[in-house]
C-alpha cells in the first residue's frame, strides 16, 4: 500500500494526499477560509461583540471615561446651579 502523504497548508499535520479535507483542522486545500468564515459570520455575535455591555468596559478609553463623567458632572450642575443658588 503505497499511500502518498502531505502536510495540511494549514495545520502542517500529516494527511493523505488523495484527503479532501484535513482530519485534524478540516482544511479542504482550497484558499477559501475567508469564505468559510464569511459563511459562519455571526451577526447576532458580531453585535454584541462590539456593541454588547460585556464588552463596553473594555473598549472605553480612559479619557473617554473621564469625557464621559466631566459632560455628566456639567449636565448635572448646569441643571442643579440654579437650586444650589436659592
Ligand atoms: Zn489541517
């Protein structure tokens, strides 16, 4: 048995060369990941990835975070100053 071998483009595991696809990683030999990752694109994931509250903490900039709280503190005293007066 004269089984001819060669080594995934992706994951350079052993495979057969007759294999259509990897055993271990699943490549097909086809320069198609990006397509394959189009096709299992996720938009529900994708949202909340970049928009969720998970994530929301960790995207903020330290000076984003003190823009944010400087605006609150004038929204707040420009509608309080006028009670703190009386
Ligand atoms: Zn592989």
């Amino acid at each position: 048995m004269d089984e001819q071998k060669t080594h995934c483009m992706n994951c350079n595991s052993e495979v057969p060369a007759h294999a259509a696809a990897c055993r271990h990683c699943g490549y097909d030999g086809q320069e198609d990941l990006e397509d394959d990752w189009e096709d299992d694109f996720d938009y529900d994931a994708f949202v909340e990835d970049e928009f969720g509250d998970r994530q929301l903490s960790s995207r903020i900039r330290p000076w984003q975070q003190f823009l944010a709280l400087f605006l609150l503190l004038v929204f707040v005293l420009g509608f309080m100053w006028p009670f703190l007066l009386l």
